[in-house]
C-alpha cells in the first residue's frame, strides 16, 4: 500500500499537468467556430491534414530528444505551443490564420506524443522494478484525461452559448499556463537526468531498428496505426455530423462530453478485456460495425451521437492495449523515440485518409464519407481477429497480438 501511495504522489504532478492541458473549452465547439472564420467541408479536410504533416517531422526527433534530455524538458516545450497555439486559434480572423494556428497545434502533438507514456512507463519501473502496474496507471492517466475533457465539453458548449466561440479559445490559455507549472514539479528518473548516453547515431539506428527488427513492436505497431487514424477521425470529423444534422449549439458540448468519456472509460476497462475468447471477440466487432453503419445510415441525432461513444469506446480499448505491449517491448533507453515512431506512422496514415474524407464530405457529405471509418473498422477488426487466432495456435505468442492477451 505504502509503494502504491508513494508512486501516487510522485505521479500527482503529472497528473495536475494533464488534467489542465486537457481542459479545452475551445475542443467542443471548434467546428462551430470554423463555420464563423469561412471554412467549407473541404478547408477542414486541409486543416486535419496540416498537422498531420507537420506532426511526424517533428515526432520521431522528438522522441529522441526526450530519450536523450528530458521527457519533462520536451513535454514543457510542447505544452507551451499548445498554449501558443490556442491563443493563435482565439486570435483568428480567417482561414489562413487558423491554419497557422493548427501547425502549432501539431508541434504540441509531436512533442507529447509518447512522452507522458513513457515518464508514466519509467516511473512505474523505478518503483516497482518492473512494468506490470503500467497498464493501471496508464489507463487512470486516460481517465484524468477524460474527465478534464469532458468536464471542458460540458464548459464549452455553455460558456459558447452564453458568449461566443472564440472566448472560450482565450480563456483556456492560462489553464494551459497552469499545466506547464504543474510539470516543472514533477521528478523524473534520476535515469533521465544522469545517466551518459550514447552516441546520437547509435541511438537513432537502435530505435528504427526496434521498430523495425521486432515483430512484437510491428504487430503493435500496426494495430496503434488504425486505432490512431479511427480514434482522430471521430475526434477531428465527429461533430460534422452534428452538424449536418442541426444541432443545437449547446448539444456540442454534451456530445462531446460523451465522446471523450470513453477516454476515462476505456482506460478502466482495456485491462480486463480478453478477446482471446470468442464471445467477448464477437461482441466487441458487432458493436463496433453496428455503430459505423448508424453513423452511415441514420439520420436520427441522438442515435448517431451514440454511436460514435460506442464506436470510440471500442477503439480506446484496443489503443490502450496497444500502447501497453508496445512499451512492454521495447527498452527504456529508446521508449519515446520508438513511440514517437509510431505515433509519426499514424499521422501519417491520416494525412491522406483526413484529405480524401475532406473530398468526399464536400462532394457528398460527411454519411457517405463514413464509408471511409467502415473501411479501417473492418480493416482493425480483421487484425484482431488474426491476433486472436495466433494467440490460440501458439500460448508463447501471447504476448505479442495488441488486444488478445492481458498483460
């Protein structure tokens, strides 16, 4: 009990700087504030896609960065362009000012990306010798992040309904100020801030080899991929179709509320799922399909805001798992240089995937662009279900399929 209350403590500044850094009361109603600044279907397509360019320029060097200086360091920088970043959005008059606003948007992506996973992961390892207790304590990191972004959803869309949109971009800048004092009071391990490192070239060839050379790190690697391209797809394109089907402005704030519970939600629950068994396999993939084709072909506005929570929490679950076996399986020195490999590998898959559900939501709505979420739900669920089967056909690959197999 003593160790458990102890990690608490030394985690509790990290989790005061998450918990800020996520309450953006700007988030539920950007959409909204797009519509005011002149952005058509297509502008925002281009907005989702300009940090998911600048994101994996960024990312991996990052990563490295944080192996190499100080994951607290890199977490600061990054924090500080959030902030940069949503004054810039509070500040905007147009598009072309908001596009600006969003590459610093990226930056803060690039940054964080992986980092606070891995202090998490090094963390745990220093206090209990190993990282069996990461997937706890990652999943209540996801559920600060939850309840700071549902409780900012709720804020939002009522302080937007009273004031104005762009109001609620100016006052999460200081909440964002608080996030970056928040982290100046967390310790890292005395790892981090001592211990000589090799040299640069060294590192950077063992962390693409560790991507590369470890099928544990591919077969995590390519279930984050999807979960990341799904999850920033409901994330970033979501309320469209709230949108599309004239939602109250002060419905934008529940919804999204709701949205990202299943942040909280799933970081409590990717633990005890075991889809190595059949019957929890098939309910997952039928609640998963079941809410694509609601979001695809009803028009009922409460249905299909349901349907993306289900859709979401489904997702959050095999992400979480994934983020687990991924740190399980590479080593410390290169944790946030290979999890910001990853992370770049996702951006970069939605950058053409947010471009064409842009094309296609202009020319013929964001329905018929929830074809594209059918393709990748299908897609994901395809590789758990081959995860599945090789878990079954050989016990000693159990660690290696992202959902099947509890840590």
């Amino acid at each position: 009990m003593n160790s458990h209350v102890s990690l608490a403590r030394r985690l509790f500044p990290l989790h005061v700087s998450v918990f800020l850094a996520g309450f953006g009361l700007w988030v539920p109603v950007e959409k909204l504030f797009l519509g005011e600044l002149g952005f058509q279907p297509f502008t925002i397509g281009v907005m989702a896609a300009t940090y998911a360019a600048v994101v994996p320029v960024i990312e991996v060097p990052s990563g490295i960065l944080a192996d190499r200086w100080s994951r607290r360091g890199v977490m600061i920088i990054g924090t500080a362009a959030l902030m940069i970043s949503v004054l810039l959005g509070g500040l905007s008059t147009g598009v072309g000012g908001y596009l600006v606003c969003v590459a610093v948007l990226g930056v803060y992506f690039a940054l964080t990306s992986g980092t606070v996973d891995a202090m998490v992961y090094d963390t745990v390892v220093e206090h209990a010798g190993s990282g069996a207790a990461f997937a706890r304590r990652i999943g209540r990191i996801r559920l600060i992040e939850s309840v700071a972004l549902v409780g900012s959803g709720l804020a939002g869309g009522w302080l937007a309904a009273l004031t104005s949109t762009r109001l609620t971009y100016l006052i999460t800048v200081p909440v964002v100020a608080l996030s970056i004092i928040a982290l100046l009071r967390f310790r890292e391990p005395p790892r981090l801030s001592g211990e000589r490192r090799e040299p640069l070239r060294a590192q950077v060839s063992a962390t693409f080899s560790t991507m590369i050379g470890s099928p544990a790190v591919r077969r995590a690697a390519a279930l984050s991929v999807l979960s990341a391209v799904l999850l920033n797809t409901l994330y970033e394109f979501g309320p469209l179709w709230l949108v599309a089907l004239s939602a109250a402005t002060v419905f934008f704030g529940p919804a999204w509320a709701g949205l990202m519970a299943t942040i909280g939600i799933g970081g409590l629950v990717a633990d005890r799922v075991r889809l190595e068994r059949p019957v929890p396999y098939l309910i997952t993939a039928s609640v998963a399909l079941l809410a694509t084709l609601i979001m695809i072909m009803n028009r009922d506005l409460l249905l299909v805001t349901v349907a993306q929570i289900a859709l979401a929490l489904v997702i959050m679950v095999i992400s979480l798992r994934a983020t687990t076996l991924l740190h399980d399986a590479v080593p410390s020195a290169v944790r946030a240089g290979v999890a910001s490999g990853v992370s770049s590998l996702s951006w970069l898959a939605f950058l053409p995937f947010s471009l064409l559900f842009g094309v296609i939501n202009q020319v013929a709505g964001v329905f018929a662009a929830g074809w594209l979420v059918a393709v990748i739900v299908a897609a994901a669920l395809i590789v758990v279900s081959r995860c599945v089967l090789v878990h079954r056909a050989d016990r000693e690959s159990c660690h290696a399929p992202v959902l099947a197999v509890r840590q």
